[in-house]
C-alpha cells in the first residue's frame, strides 16, 4: 500500500514518503485517507486513488499471506463459513485468493466496489449467509473493530496489520491475537472448545 501510494503521489506531482505514522493516522483504512494524511489536495484524492487502486490491481508479483494465515483460513474454512469484507476491489482479493489457493475456502467476497459502508457490508453478508449465530468479524484495523461494533458482531483483532496493538487495544475489540496459532485458538475456543456442524460465519477484511 505504501508502495503504490508513493509511485501515485509522484506521478500526479506531488512526491511524498509514506510510512506506517501515515496509515496509522488514516483512519478508516483508505487510500483517501491515506492521502489526506500525506497532505495532498482534497482536489487531487481522487485521481491519487484511482491511481493507486490501479498500481495494486495491477502488481505483478502475488501479495504475500503473513505465514501461517493461509493454514489457519483453510482449517477455518474446513468447519465454519468464511467471507471477506474489505475496502479493496473485489478483483484484487480474488487475485489474492487465486494467488495463494485459497479461493476455495471463501464463500462470499464483498469489496469496496460492493455498495454500502464497511458495517453494512457485514451485516449484508450475514443476510447472504442466512444466520448471525455465532458471527466473527476478524480484522487488523480499528475501523474493523468499530465495523464489527456498529454491526453487533464479535469483533476479534490481529495485531500484524496496519495498526498497532496499542491503538487497536484503545478501540476495545472482544478478542485481540498477536499471531496466527493464537487466532486459531481463541476461535476454537469460542466454539466451547471447538468448531461444530452449524458452520457459523467468519468475515475476514481483506485488508
């Protein structure tokens, strides 16, 4: 992301040097925001965006996965249902699916060009899902965390994200997890000890 922000900013003109403070600082998550923190015009977000969005579509080396995340879905997925929530483009998650053979273990993707806010969006792919028992909305952000309240769902946060564990603690998520065995292990243990056949939803962000 900061990548891509930079090779925008100076495409369009203005050359800039983005960092973690930035993407801490925008808040939600967003390349809009992003760029406001950079300090670029309001008249200039949305070309910066649109610029950005197309370097990220368009990368030709595959994301990288944190390790043991694409283990932990894949079991996840083998016992409960698992859908994505995210401000990225639908094409970029499903490339990154794709990339990364995990398409098969995600039921639903809804990105940033599905309509609705971020709580919206949780709440329609629950509706898609046909239950709300047992919800879990993963995420590494704290308008993840804030997404998952506003939708009256458990919110559980990863701390090897864009925020610090710091800042995602003061958001107050129901679950926080500093590596992906514990990510497992609470989910596990939210299930009383282990998953069962009513195969309740996860929704991931997607970055």
């Amino acid at each position: 992301m900061l990548r891509f922000s930079a090779i925008a900013c100076g495409e369009l003109g203005y050359p800039c040097q983005p960092s973690r403070a930035h993407l801490e600082a925008a808040d939600p998550m967003s390349f809009a925001n992003l760029g406001r923190q950079l300090g670029l015009p309001e008249a200039a977000i949305p070309a910066y965006v649109q610029r950005s969005l197309e370097l990220f579509n368009h990368n030709p080396d595959p994301l990288t996965i944190f390790p043991g995340m694409a283990n932990v879905v894949t079991q996840v997925s083998l016992q409960a249902r698992v859908g994505i929530v995210s401000g990225n483009t639908t094409f970029t998650i499903r490339k990154f699916l794709e990339d990364h053979r995990l398409t098969r273990t995600v039921q639903l993707v809804l990105g940033m060009d599905t309509p609705g806010t971020k709580p919206e969006k949780i709440v329609q792919a629950l509706d898609r899902f046909g239950s709300r028992d047992g919800a879990i909305f993963i995420g590494d952000t704290v308008s993840d965390v804030r997404a998952a309240q506003e939708a009256a769902v458990v919110s559980l946060a990863v701390t090897w994200g864009h925020h610090s564990r710091q800042k995602l603690m003061d958001a107050g998520p129901d679950y926080l997890v500093d590596t992906p065995d514990e990510l497992f292990a609470v989910l596990a243990g939210l299930k009383s000890g282990g998953f069962n056949a009513g195969r309740e939803p996860f929704i991931l962000p997607g970055g």
